[in-house]
C-alpha cells in the first residue's frame, strides 16, 4: 500500500519497464484481461503487492502517438477522489523479428501502455440491471453524485478544461467501496477558450451523445452533459425506463403530464424496492433525492443542447438538495441500517453498522455498547456481540494521498423477526389484546431503563422506528444511540439538539433540557399512535378542542368493535385508561406528567 500510495502521490506519473508490466500480467494473459476499450486492452497486474490496472494500447498507425499523448498529458494533471489516478506509464522502441507477408523481418517495435489504480469494483455497467442501479437507493445516490462531482472537477480545469466526450457506464468505474471514479480518457482533447470544437476522430458510443454529435460532430461541454444524464437515467430506471422514456419524448403527444407520470413511476420503483430492506425507512429525504435526480437527468438529455445544465449548475443543486436533505434528518434522523448475520450456532442476528461521524462515533458506539451490556430486560434489545476494528485505507488530503485510519464498528443484536412498530401502526387488524401487550412491554422496558441500575437510562430517542417486535409481538426497545449515562442529578442542559422532533417535549425543543420526563413524553405519543393510529397525535393537537373530545373520539372508535363482538367491554375500559393516561404523559409542563412507576403500576392495576 505504501509503495502504490507513494507512485499516486508524485507529481509525475513514472515510465515504467515494459518486461515488468509484462512479468506483473503474465505476459499480458487472458486470464489477466479485464476489459477491453477502443484504444487498447486492459490487464489487472500485481506491483510490489498491489493491484494496478494495465492499458495496453493498440499499435494503430496514425492515432498511437496522439492517443497516448492526449491521455497522459490529462491523467497526469488530474487530481480527484472521483477519477482515476495514472501511476505509470510505458513508451519503448525495441528492435525484433516480427511475421509481414509469411517472412520474418528485422523490424522496430513500440510498446505503449498507461498504468492505473485498479478498481475493484469494476464498470458502473455491471451494476445496472434491467429497472435501474442494483445498490439501495442511499449507495446509488452516493454513485450519481461521485460521478457528478469527478465530471465537474474535469470541466472547471486548471489551464485548460478538460471535456471526456466518451462518458458512458463502462467508463465510470468503482473501487471495493462502491465509490465512483471516470476514467478512460482516450478521446478526449484539451481545450482552449472556446467551447465548441470540431474533433477529427469519430469513434464514439452513440446511444449516449447528444444530437448535435450525430448531426454534426460538434462538441461542447453539453456533450458531456448528455452523457451524464444517460448515466443517471440508467442508474435510475435502468436501460428500458431510458428507452421508454426516450421514445415517448419524440413522440407528438409529448406532455408534461406523461413526464409527470412518468417521474412518479420512478418515485414509486425506489419506495416499493427500499421498502422491503430490513430496517430501512423510507421518507420524505429518499422521495425528495429521487425526484430531484430524475428531474436532472430529464434535463440533462434535452434534444436542445442550450437547455441543458452545465455541470457546475447540476452541482450547485445536488448541493442544495444535500442541505436540504440535511436539515429534515436533524430533525427527524433515519434509524441505522441493519443487516442480517447468522452466527456458527445458527442464530440469526442483526448487524448494525455505525455510520462513518468521526467526532461522534467513538464515543457513541461505547456508550450504546455499554448501555446494552447493562440494560438486561425481556423488553430490552439483546447484545450479541460488537466490532471496533481500526484499518489503513488510502485517501486524498489536500491534492496528495496518504494513509489514514479507516474505523469499522458495528453492534450484533438480537434478530426480531416482527419488524418495528412504525411498520405495525397502519395495520387496523392488529386487536387490541396484541395492542395493550406492546404498550404494557414497551412501559417495562422503559421502567427497567431507568430504574434498573443505580444510574439510571434515559433513551432520548424513543419512536415507533426504534422499538422493535418479536414473531409474536412482543415489543423490545432498541438504538441508543442518543442515550446518556446520567448521575445523581436529575436534570441537565446537552448540547447537542439530535434526534426526532415530533416525540421531543418542549423543554427541550426550547430550552434543551432533559430529565426523565423526556421519555415519558415521547411515551405518551406512541401509546396515542398504537391506539389512535400514526396521526393519532397530529389529530389531538390539531383537530380536536379538548383532550376530553379526543377521549370520546377515540372510545367511541373502539366501542364499535364491542358492538360487532370483536373485544370485550373490559377491554375498552383499558382503551379509555390508557388514552387518558398517554395524555397525561404529553402534558406541556413536564411536572404534570407521571413517572415510568407510576405508569407501569396504573397499568397493572388494569
């Protein structure tokens, strides 16, 4: 690692023997083939340890010379995270037998190739299925947005801009962590001032050029720009949503309804496909990031080059929506990924992967970590196992590349097989007996949370998202990863301003202050949501008149199921207990709310 990183870092991109890249390729082997362009053929070679990509180019008279000066002279100046670094080159003239009409003659020979970083991940292309990219939505965004960034950074230049005029999926390639990088600069030519150039040289991939190429051969940033939004149509709605939409834009009955509904056929692709990964929650941040791709690349592939965006102004949207989408996660976090593990024994687990906060992970990661090893309850999560490990990784600093520490933390908990709460809130056929369980377990749990130990728990993040059901409902409270380890004192002013608004109490809305009462607060909206529905809540603050009016509303809802035989008159004596008591707990003075003891114990009374 340290030698490749050394070769990145230089200035100038190193010649290179030829017999090497010959020894390192197995003398350029099938086996060691990975890819083929119209310039040359690319091997995957071993140099002192490490994996390099090596291109061979082809001994075509008239254009060798051109094409090998051409790519150089623009790796060589490229920078960037998001395209690909040359770390060598070969130029040799040798003199050898070669076959010409049966015989063997004495003849010069020049060998050329470029030498890069590999990228294990290989072309964008084989990461685009039939419907759109195969990674979750979260990872594609990331790729479009990569992609973006490396063509910007070739467009704005240093000396001269830099346009590629052959972008296309086999071109944008992916290191192990699925980061994009454009690479393949064989057509590209080095601009001056102006913006439109005729080039000489037609070997292009027509499907992603933009009209005025095919009719003309003109070429301007534009081009560049067409071939972006290719890139994001496919990654969005894979090859056929491309064409389909394609066709439908030349047709004569173009409007923009179609487009429309064409934008929410991709909107509801992303939700339904996002929507059956384990843990994963789908919001208004995804719908709002989906729309706002489509719509770029709609833009992007216009017939009229002036209507197209020039890539700065696609980045200063990407960055407005990445504000955007900032903001609405303070104020309403998305729960960490969990994936799916079994164990030697054959237990099924769930793998919470910690995102990437460096001023925050760390001690986050030891506080849930000891939170759960303390937290031991039938309603609390169960800690299998975890995993901090620290690893070496190259990365860009300030035009140079160096190697840093790469943490990699995870928590292993127990599998529960029923999903979250949030997922069960709209389903009208859970019956109040299931209802009333999760309610009196999700209390058990929080009263073990903060009486269990001499310090006591406070979770700081309690929402339907983080309580977790078992096969059979059973609720489990889970991530705590806003939670603190509290002393004696009962009340203290945090810093920090995270988690979900919504089922935050206004004393530390306004003031940041947090007690115990905090929890009870956001108790009490999920006890409304579990009896009342998902807008249980919004309705008592914004519909109803008085806590009274709601009561009634709600009773009267249930007793209709006493009516038609479906609960007991018993049972809807609970329903009026607990929506009562969940009023209770969001009461605006904190002082007026009762403890998790009290709930419990009013709830066993029942």
């Amino acid at each position: 690692m340290q030698y490749l990183m050394e070769k990145m870092s230089s200035s100038d991109a190193p010649p290179m023997c030829f017999d090497m890249l010959k020894t390192i390729t197995d003398d350029f082997s099938e086996n060691m083939k990975i890819g083929i362009g119209g310039y040359g053929e690319v091997y995957k070679g071993l140099l002192n340890g490490e994996e390099i990509a090596v291109k061979k180019l082809f001994p075509i008279h008239g254009i060798d010379d051109e094409a090998l000066e051409n790519e150089f002279r623009n790796l060589k100046k490229v920078r960037h995270k998001n395209v690909i670094r040359m770390i060598g080159y070969c130029y040799e003239i040798s003199c050898r037998d070669v076959e010409y009409k049966g015989q063997l003659i004495w003849s010069q020979v020049i060998e050329r190739a470029l030498c890069f970083e590999y990228m294990k991940g290989g072309s964008l292309a084989k990461h685009i299925s039939d419907d759109s990219c195969i990674h979750d939505w979260r990872t594609t965004y990331k790729i479009i947005t990569g992609t973006c960034e490396g063509l910007h950074h070739l467009h704005k230049g240093g000396e001269r801009k830099l346009f590629h005029l052959d972008l296309k999926l086999e071109n944008v390639l992916l290191d192990e962590e699925l980061v994009p990088k454009i690479g393949d600069f064989g057509l590209p030519q080095l601009f001056g001032s102006s913006y439109t150039h005729q080039i000489s040289f037609m070997r292009r991939t027509i499907g992603f050029m933009p009209q005025e190429y095919r009719d003309s051969r003109g070429v301007s940033p534009k081009t560049d720009v067409f071939s972006l939004g290719v890139i994001i149509f496919h990654m969005m709605a894979g090859k056929k949503g491309y064409d389909d939409y394609w066709d439908a834009r030349h047709r004569p009955n173009f409007s923009p309804k179609i487009q429309q509904e064409f934008i929410e056929s991709v909107q509801e692709y992303w939700k339904t496909n996002m929507q059956t990964s384990q843990g994963y929650r789908w919001d208004r941040t995804d719908l709002l990031g989906v729309t706002t791709c489509i719509q770029l690349a709609m833009q992007c592939v216009e017939d009229e080059r002036d209507k197209r965006p020039y890539v700065r102004e696609i980045m200063g949207e990407l960055k407005e929506l990445d504000s955007k989408m900032e903001q609405m996660l303070k104020e309403d976090p998305k729960p960490p990924i969990h994936k799916l593990g079994v164990l030697d024994n054959g237990e099924v687990i769930a793998v919470k992967k910690l995102y990437n906060q460096p001023e925050l992970v760390e001690a986050g990661f030891k506080n849930e970590l000891l939170n759960l090893m303390r937290a031991q309850h039938q309603n609390i999560i169960r800690l299998v196992g975890y995993c901090y490990e620290i690893r070496d990784k190259v990365v860009e600093y300030q035009g140079r590349f160096v190697v840093a520490d790469e943490q990699e933390i995870a928590l292993c908990l127990e599998y529960m097989q029923g999903g979250t709460l949030e997922e069960l809130l709209s389903d009208e056929l859970i019956s109040w007996e299931a209802r009333y369980r999760i309610i009196k377990g999700i209390c058990q749990g929080l009263k073990h949370l903060h009486t269990g130990s001499k310090d006591p728990i406070y979770h700081l993040d309690l929402k339907p998202a983080n309580i977790l059901l078992d096969k059979d409902l059973i609720p489990k409270i889970g991530d705590f990863g806003l939670s603190r380890l509290l002393g004696s004192m009962g009340t203290f002013v945090t810093k920090t301003n995270s988690g979900t608004r919504i089922y935050m109490p206004p004393e530390y809305t306004y003031g940041l202050q947090i007690s115990s009462k905090f929890d009870v607060f956001s108790l009490g909206i999920i006890i409304i949501q579990v009896i009342a529905g998902a807008e249980g809540y919004y309705n008592f603050k914004c519909v109803y008149k008085s806590p009274k009016e709601f009561v009634e509303h709600v009773t009267g809802n249930w007793s209709s199921r006493v009516q038609a035989n479906a609960m007991s008159t018993e049972a809807l004596l609970e329903v009026q207990k607990c929506i009562e008591m969940a009023l209770r707990c969001v009461e605006d003075d904190r002082a007026k709310r009762p403890s998790i003891t009290e709930i419990v114990e009013e709830l066993n009374m029942t």
